[in-house]
C-alpha cells in the first residue's frame, strides 16, 4: 500500500501517480458515517459511490489532486440519501482546510494568478478565498481605539482614500474607500470606544472635519502643522515659477536648483547654498521677499501658545509685501477659515513624523499598485502577518495572578469576580506598523 504523504490522519492512500507538474492521490476515508444527518437513525446502507477531486497543498513543488472515493448512503428510517462528510475538507469548495488557510494568508502578499497557477485552481477561486478570509479579518480582529487619530488620505489606484492612523504608535488603523464625509461618518460611527477619542488631526479636507464634528463632538481637531507648512512653502513656489517664466534661459541657469535651495530652512543653509540665496535675493527682490514671508510664517509654530500665535500670524499678514501677497493668498485664506483648528496645535502639538511615514508610504503603494484591486492593497495594508504593532500581555506566573485576583476579592468583598478586564491584561493590537509595511514592501516581502 502506498505510503501516506498527505499527513492526513482520517484518509488512507491507495494509489499515487507522479507528472511532470503534479501528484494525482487517490485516497479514501477510514470511517463510515454511523447515524443519518437528517434523522439520526442508524439504519443506513450503501447506495452507491462517487469520486470527488479535493485541491492540497503543494508536496515537493507540485500540485495535489486527491481522488477521494466517496460512499453514498440510504437512511431507511426517511429514505433520505447522503455522501458521506469528508474530514479535514472545507465546507464550502473541494479544497483541505489546511490549503484553504494557507491560500488565505498568501492571496494578502502574492498576486491571485500565481496561486492560481500554483495549485492548479482558478484565480476566481483564489480571489474567493481571499473574500472569505479578510472578511473573517474583518469580524474577529479588533484594532485599538486611537486616542490620538488622524485622518488623512492616501492615494492608492489613482484615487485618494481616507486612512485612518494611531498618531501615538504610528500605525494605521483603517483605510476607506474613499474620502467623503458619508464614508468617514459611517466609520467613525461603528468605531468602538469612539467616545474615549481626545483629539482628530486632520488635513484642511472640511468632509473631515464635518464628520468628527457629528459623530464625535468631544473630540478636539487640530489642522497638522505639516499641511499648513507645505501651503507656505506652495506659496513661495507659485512666486519662484513666475519669475523663472519671465527670465531668458541664461538668466534661468543662474536660478539653477533654486527650488531645492528655497525649501530649505534659513538655520539650515550652509556655505555655498547661503551665498547662492543671497545673490538671488539682491537680484530678485520678490523671491526674497517670498522666501522671507516663508520663513516668518514658519516662526509662528515657535509661539508657546495659542493667542501668541494670532498676534504674530496678524502681524505676519499684515507685512507682507505688495508684490507677494496674491500669491500668499491661498495661505491667508485657509489661515482664517481653519483659525480654530490650526491654532488648536498650540494646546495639542502633533508632529509631522506620522506625515513623513505617510508619504513614503504612498510612494511604494504606488509602485506595488499595478494590477491589485483597492480591497486586495487595503488588505496587504491592515493584514499581513508581522506587520502590526502588538502589545502582549504582561508576562505573570498563573500562582502570583491568582493571589493578586484573591487579594483584590478579599478587599473588594467580591468574591464572585471574573477575570480582570484591564487592558494591561490583554493583546492590544495598534494596527499596521507604517515603517516595518513600507520596509516590507521595498524589500519585496509583499
């Protein structure tokens, strides 16, 4: 009789044949059914057999097909007939529980039509695998209500989406299907423990704020520093790209790598980078003026608090010069309209690393993108294994918790208390670790 290399208990092999590409088993069952499933009576005969092709997982680099001859059986008690159940095979496709697990844990790193073609399969049935096992993800996995969250967007598959992050542990959360307020509402509302939320950093998007606003009115929003910043450093481009429009070529060599020089911050310019600026300054008196708006506005966020901060961006708005102002427009304006949420900083810092991490993310997400569905990257995002920042619980001996259960029943007069729901005592899951996801992907581990 043939060796069992299935390693599958319940089966006995009867017959191996080996391909090129595959191994062909052909296996049955060791037990027989003793009560019918529909009427529990024991009164069963055989009523004929069936050969089934379960899917396996791959032994030695080839596909599995295992031949299971399967039994027919009559209750004579209803007349009812059934096949026999085949252990350790899913309930809902012709594959073994172990190749169903493992095809879900693959289908979130490797695209469908590799594990299609490994296994000998469909990549629709891959992709219904996938469906099945992110949507168990979905319902069992439970990410930490940030205290800190920010909102923001991230543009996967030429659209942006809303990704939901844990500021304090620089991970993500969630990431939406789009940014609309409807969507984030929606979230923000089926989010557990979303009243324990203190504040909401977000960009300058208002559906963002609107929907912090109804669903979570304790919640303090603050605008990112960083958002704000880069509108200021956005200003100083619009009026560097105007002069450079109007000069001759010669005269724009001159303004070589002008742009990289200009983002930078005044106490970082060094040697011949603060000799260059000069030279444009004095030859170009609005780039001057510009960059020197830039930097002033920068100053503000060095203001200790909030009412500090008006009177230096009041003073601010008011020196600018003539010839600068329009294209500082932009900045002025959401300036007042987001005064609130911007000068809110000042009561709750949040720094830009978040932001940067972000960023970088967005940048290898759109590498990766080509060919994945939204699902499949949001998957590959929230649910790879060893991507998630998680605090197990601390480590006790069984005897010391018992007696620091008993001790607290003693004192506490409740001798009936169940086990301590202290979150110190539990996993807490902070969601997708944004730097060990983007290593991950630059190193081709997903």
């Amino acid at each position: 009789m043939p060796a069992n290399i299935l390693n599958l208990p319940a089966y006995t092999v009867t017959n191996i044949e080996e391909t090129e590409h595959d191994y062909h088993i052909n296996a049955e069952t060791k037990t027989t059914p003793q009560k019918c499933p529909h009427c529990y009576s024991d009164n069963l005969v055989g009523f004929g057999r069936n050969e089934q092709l379960v899917r396996d997982l791959p032994i030695h680099g080839k596909r599995i097909g295992i031949y299971v001859d399967t039994r027919r059986y009559q209750c004579r008690s209803c007349n009812k007939t059934f096949y026999e159940r085949l252990p350790d095979v899913d309930g809902k496709r012709m594959m073994t529980s172990r190749l169903v697990t493992w095809l879900g844990k693959q289908s979130v790193k490797r695209p469908f039509s590799h594990l299609a073609e490994e296994i000998g399969i469909s990549e629709m049935t891959v992709k219904n695998v996938f469906n099945d096992y992110i949507n168990e993800l979905e319902r069992t996995v439970r990410f930490e209500t940030p205290q800190w969250m920010g909102i923001d967007e991230i543009h996967i598959i030429k659209k942006p989406r809303c990704v939901v992050s844990n500021i304090e542990n620089n991970t993500i959360v969630n990431v939406l299907r789009d940014r609309n307020k409807k969507t984030v509402a929606d979230y923000l509302f089926r989010l557990k423990g979303r009243e324990l939320v203190k504040c909401v950093a977000i960009d300058m998007w208002e559906p963002y704020k609107d929907a912090v606003r109804e669903v979570m009115p304790q919640a303090r929003i603050v605008v990112d520093k960083f958002h704000v910043v880069r509108l200021a450093n956005e200003c100083l481009e619009v009026v560097r790209k105007e002069i450079r429009g109007s000069l001759t070529d010669k005269q724009r060599r001159g303004l070589m790598h002008d742009r990289f020089i200009l983002l930078k911050r005044e106490a970082n310019l060094q040697g011949l980078d603060l000799i260059t600026l000069e030279s444009w300054t004095k030859n170009y008196p609005a780039l001057g003026a510009a960059y020197r708006a830039k930097e002033d506005f920068f100053a503000i966020y060095d203001a200790l608090e909030t009412q500090e901060a008006i009177g230096m961006f009041r003073r601010w708005e008011a020196g600018l010069h003539p010839d600068i102002k329009d294209a500082f427009y932009p900045l002025i304006r959401a300036v007042n309209n987001w005064m609130p949420e911007i000068m809110a900083y000042f009561d709750h810092p949040v720094t830009n690393a978040y932001t940067e991490s972000l960023n970088n993310l967005i940048r290898v997400m759109n590498r990766l993108g080509r060919g994945y569905s939204f699902e499949a990257l949001r998957a590959k995002i929230l649910f790879t294994e060893g991507v998630c920042k998680i605090k197990k619980p601390k480590f006790q001996r069984p005897v010391q918790r018992a007696q620091e259960m008993e001790a607290f029943s003693y004192f506490s007069g409740m001798s009936r208390m169940g086990p301590s729901t202290n979150s110190s005592e539990r996993e807490i899951n902070y969601g997708a670790d944004i730097s060990t996801l983007v290593r991950m992907i630059e190193e081709g581990l997903l």
